[in-house]
C-alpha cells in the first residue's frame, strides 16, 4: 500500500513527542504491509468524517485517511480522540 499525507498531517505528526512519533512510525509501516492488522483498529468513520477511515497508535491517538482507488491512503488528520471528534 502506498502512503500519502496532507501538509497538516506532516506537521501535526512533526510536534508530537518522541514516544508517540514512534508510535505512530510503528503504525504506519504496520499498516504499509497489513492495513487491516486488528492493532490498528482499521474502521470506518461516520458523521462530519464520513468517507474516511481512522487507525489507533497507543492510548487515545489516531490518524485519519482516505482510501484511494491505486492502492493508496491519503492521511489527512491526526490527534487524540477528543480532538478529532469534539468531545
């Protein structure tokens, strides 16, 4: 699977700290080779996010993207669960 990110996503995922950078690094190459891996926690979201799809890295954090047709996942947004939804 290819992997792409929004700008915002780069940064936001820039000014994590350490612990949970590598998280998600860990994530991402889980998902690279097995996006459907049950420790993400692949789902579909609904709501003001629906057409997108959200993994977890650790604790309460996650990172959104959109599925592409060529084989691909648009990553667009990342941030703990309060967040991303409002809580």
């Amino acid at each position: 699977m290819r992997l792409h990110y929004h700008r915002d996503f780069e940064k936001r995922a820039s000014k994590l700290l350490p612990a949970q950078q590598k998280r998600l690094a860990c994530a991402l190459r889980l998902f690279e080779k097995d996006h459907r891996h049950p420790t993400l926690y692949n789902h579909p979201l609904r709501g003001r996010w629906a057409g997108h799809r959200s993994i977890s890295f650790g604790g309460d954090w996650r990172a959104h993207y959109i599925e592409k047709s060529d084989d691909g996942a648009f990553f667009v947004a990342l941030g703990r669960h309060p967040e991303l939804y409002g809580e």
